[in-house]
C-alpha cells in the first residue's frame, strides 16, 4: 500500500485515525498503532509480517534480559546474539544472491568448475529499515542510552509505526520515547494542522515533481545505449532531482503521519543540494541513515582519532558499507567507494577549498553528487559506464521527444531544491492564502493519483 494510493488515502488512513484517537489509554493506541502496522505490511506480502514479528520478538526480550542482568557476559550475549540474528535476517534476504553470483564469478575467473545455486528469494519490503530499528533499539539499550522497555506492545508499535515501516526515516527509539510514553495524553489537535501540511507537501514533492521527471526519463534510461549527450545530462539531472523528491517527499509524508499520531519523527533531508562540500552533503542528505552509520559504525572503528590514515580507513568502510546497505548490486559499492573518496578528499583539500566562494563550492558539491547518482541509478557497470561515456563524449542531438516538459520540471525542481526552504524550514500554518494555493496543488495530486499515474517510492527497494 503507497501513501500516494486511493485505498490509503481513502480507507487506511482514516480508519486508523478515528478509531486511534477514540482509544482512550497507551495501551490501547500501542495495541491498535501495532495492529494497523502490520495491515498495512501485508499489502506487500503477508507472510513477510512473521519476520517483522520474530525480528520485533528477539529484540524485545534481549531488551528484557539487559534490564534483568548486570552480569557482563550475560550482557554481552543479550547484545550479540539479537544483532547478529537481525544482520543474518538481512543478509539472507537482501545479499545472499550477491554473494552467490561474486562467487561464481570468481570461480570463473580462476577457471574453476563450480558454481552456486541462485536462491528463489523475495526481498521483504522495508527489512534494512526496521532492522535497523531493532539493533539500534539493543545497542543504545546495551550502552545505557536507553532504558529497554517492558511493554511488549509500546516495542511492537515503534517497530511497526507504518508511517516509518517501509523507508524510513531510521527512527532511533530514543528519538520517539518520550512521545509513546506520553501517547495516551496526545493533543490531536495540535498536530494535525502541522501533520497534514507535512503531508500534503511531501505528496506534491513525490507525485507533481518527481513522478513527472520519473516519467519523462525512465523510458529514455531504459535505452541509455541510444542516449545523446544532451539526453544523458538531462536524465541524470532529471535523477538528481527525481531522487530527492522522491525520497524526501516520503520522508515529509512520514513526518506527517506521525505528527497526526502524536509522534513527532526526525528531520530526515536538509536541503542537500545546498551543501557546500561532501561532509556537509551528508549532514543533510538521508541524516537517518547518516547518523546511524556514524554513531554505530564509523565512531566504533575508531572515527577521527588514532591519525588520519585510520581516519580515512574508518571513512572508507563506513562509506562502502553504506552504500551496500542500499542494495545487493556492487554499484551501490562502487557509489560508497566513490563518496569516501570523495570525503577523503575533501578532508586532505580543506585548507585549499576553504578558500573557494561559497558559490563555487556549492556548484562543485552538486556536480560531483550527481556524476556519484550515476552509478546508484545504473543496474549494472555496462551501463554506468555507458552513460558517462555518452556525458563526455560528445553525441549531438536532442532525442527525448518529452525535453521541453523536462526542462521546465528541472527548472521548477532546482529553484526548489537550491534556492527554496525545505519543509522543515516552514511555519505550517494553514492560513488562508496558502491554504488555497496547497489545495489546489492537491486537487492536482488526485487528479494524477486517479489517472492511475502513482509510482513506488525509491527507496522501497532499499
């Protein structure tokens, strides 16, 4: 089920928001917030909410064993065992494939007569998201950072909190603590106004921008063998946009949601293509994921201390980690690997690049984010390197027949992008002029949405 489909919008969502808010204790919202959670996961599939269930269970009750033991080995165990089963829960899913094909790949190289079976497997919707849930929930509950709670159903419900369940944003429990214990006394109205606006927005950003671009350039991606110069720009600037749209007009959705239930869910963009070098990139772009990756893998390595060739190192496998988190296709490595080289080379440049404009800086960032978007959009490394084989060198000609509607939504998403306020940088206020301006765009949202022109979000595949 999308948050851009009529069932949703129509069904889903007000069900689960009247009969919340009828409820009258925290138990009975955790129960009911639980409930529809699952629903609406077995949209997908529903066989995948037992791993959703399993996966909530052993983190719960090795929650439950941190707070009955003090003992360090015991601690330890309930640490080890419940991430060890989450990343072999992803890993089996996500890159068992992956390493089945490297495998017969370097089998082949060698000249060796073997080769691994390809495994029959589905890849359940939002599985590196909640199991990132649930092993950020264990660590911060092992380091003191959290206290485990003993409520099984306040646990079920932040692990299955739909706003958040599919893609994000990486919700930390500690993030949303204080608001579920507090769920039982939320002021509807005070978040609704704000809730709708956040959501209402991120609609506009994912159906009018992105879709329209991702309408436009699919089909021309599609046949990149035949791209012109011109047509590989603008598809990958057409990407470059489309992807954040896309992906923070989820985000904004998610926000809204859980304003609407009384859960106020973190800033997940930060107007990223407004960056001025690589590290302020990722303070801004996907700041969920970037902080976890921080927090619980580059800090633990060693971060920035110990020098700085262990500081590249850490920066290094932080980064091609991160990028396959993504997906189980080594350009999403190779995306990693790029972006850490990228980052290193910011970090030895810095004196230098300091002293560039602002402007400079910004256009240079932006550039070398999207030549970066190349690979994370390729299926393959036939095709990445034919698309910046047709960027720099020259092909003439315009082939996309749509390029005139293609300019004029790159031109309204990149004023947008680098020049406008993020939505978290607005008011939300639904005074009466915007108020009309935000509903008519949203009448025009519907008339897509029925048109049955609604697209997945990106990052479900992730």
């Amino acid at each position: 089920m999308l948050f851009n489909s009529l069932p949703f919008l129509y069904f889903f969502l007000p069900a689960t928001y009247i009969v919340f808010w009828t409820l009258g204790t925290k138990s009975q919202r955790y129960v009911w917030l639980t409930f529809t959670g699952y629903v609406f996961y077995s949209f997908w599939n529903p066989k995948f909410c037992a791993l959703l269930a399993l996966s909530t269970a052993v983190s719960y009750t090795a929650g439950l064993g941190l707070l009955r033991w003090s003992d360090p080995r015991r601690r330890r165990l309930c640490l080890v065992l419940p991430v060890t089963f989450d990343l072999l829960l992803l890993g089996t899913f996500k890159y068992a494939n992956l390493a089945v094909s490297s495998a017969n790949w370097l089998f082949q190289a060698l000249g060796l007569n073997l080769r691994g079976p390809h495994f029959d497997i589905i890849l359940p919707v939002g599985i590196s998201f909640y199991t990132f849930h649930t092993i950020t929930y264990i660590v911060d509950s092992y380091r003191g950072v959290i206290r485990p709670t003993r409520n099984v159903w306040e646990f079920s419900c932040y692990v299955a909190l739909f706003s958040q369940l599919v893609a994000g944003p990486i919700v930390r429990f500690r993030q949303v603590e204080d608001d579920l214990e507090n769920i039982g006394h939320a002021n509807r109205w005070e978040g609704l106004e704000r809730g709708w606006s956040f959501f209402v927005l991120g609609m506009i950003k994912k159906v009018l921008i992105a879709d329209t671009i991702a309408a436009i350039i699919n089909p021309a991606l599609s046949q990149w063998q035949s791209l012109s110069t011109m047509d590989a720009w603008l598809c990958m600037l057409g990407y470059t946009y489309q992807l954040y749209f896309d992906f923070s007009g989820y985000s904004d959705m998610a926000v809204g949601l859980g304003w609407m239930f009384g859960i106020r869910l973190p800033q997940n963009f930060n107007s990223p293509y407004k960056a001025i070098d690589l590290f302020d990139f990722w303070r801004r772009w996907h700041i969920s994921l970037s902080t976890v990756l921080r927090d619980y893998l580059y800090i633990p390595l060693g971060g920035n201390r110990h020098g700085e060739w262990n500081r590249y190192r850490n920066l290094m496998v932080t980064m091609l980690l991160g990028g396959l988190w993504h997906g189980a296709n080594w350009t999403f490595v190779a995306w990693g690997g790029y972006h850490g080289l990228l980052l290193i080379a910011t970090r030895c440049g810095d004196s230098i690049l300091n002293r560039w404009p602002v402007a400079v800086r910004k256009i240079a960032t932006f550039f070398l984010v999207l030549i970066g978007w190349v690979l994370f959009r390729s299926r393959d490394f036939p095709m990445a390197s034919g698309l910046l084989q047709a960027m720099f060198t020259w092909k003439g000609g315009i082939q996309l027949a749509t390029g005139n509607t293609l300019i004029a939504a790159l031109l309204v998403a990149g004023g947008l992008a680098h020049f406008g306020p993020n939505t978290f940088e607005l008011r939300h206020r639904w005074r009466p002029v915007p108020a009309v301006g935000w509903g008519l765009l949203l009448l025009v949202c519907m008339v897509f949405i029925y048109a049955g022109q609604q697209s997945p979000f990106l990052y479900f595949q992730f």
